[in-house]
C-alpha cells in the first residue's frame, strides 16, 4: 500500500487594489509615528519612583510573607504584594 500525498492547489496572487491607489482621505502624514510622538509630553519624574517603589515594595512584601518574621504566611499577604508589583507594572507601561 503506497500513500499518495495530496496535490497542492495553486493559488494566484497579487495585488486586490490597482498600484498607486490611495484610500479616501489619506494624507503622507496620516500614519507617520512621529507626529504622534511629538503630541505627548515625557511623564514626570514621580512616575519612574513610584513604578520602582511599587516592585520594591511588592517584592519586600512576598519575600516577608515567606520568612514569617513579622506575621504568619497569609495569602492575603501574597495578595497584596502580587497587587503592588501589577501596579508597577500599569505604571511602566504609562511611563513616556
């Protein structure tokens, strides 16, 4: 018993739209990335403090839950400590 492979289709190609059309309304300018780079402002300098401050203090507080020196492991601990590093995290991706 031989197993023939099935044959491949061939499928044209090509452009759906003549070359050099243009859709309605479309300026050179409409999807340059700089124009909209240069409509938003740097974020202040208490943005980066507070992303960092939010990992250190997410970390310090998972890493406290675990040793279970200042109170028993809780999950609400682990909670709140998860809580801050994603709370680092929104701040970086708002940071400019």
């Amino acid at each position: 018993m031989s197993e023939q492979k099935p044959t491949k289709r061939r499928v044209s190609g090509g452009r759906v739209t003549a070359k050099g059309t243009r859709p309605e309304g479309y300026t050179s300018d409409t999807f340059s990335h700089t124009g909209l780079d240069e409509q938003r402002d740097p974020s202040p300098p208490w943005v980066p403090v507070l992303m960092f401050a939010l990992f250190g203090l997410g970390l310090a507080t998972i890493l406290l839950n675990y040793v279970g020196s200042f109170w028993d492991t809780n999950n609400g601990i682990l909670l709140l400590g998860l809580g801050m590093i994603l709370g680092g995290i929104i701040t970086a991706t708002e940071y400019r």
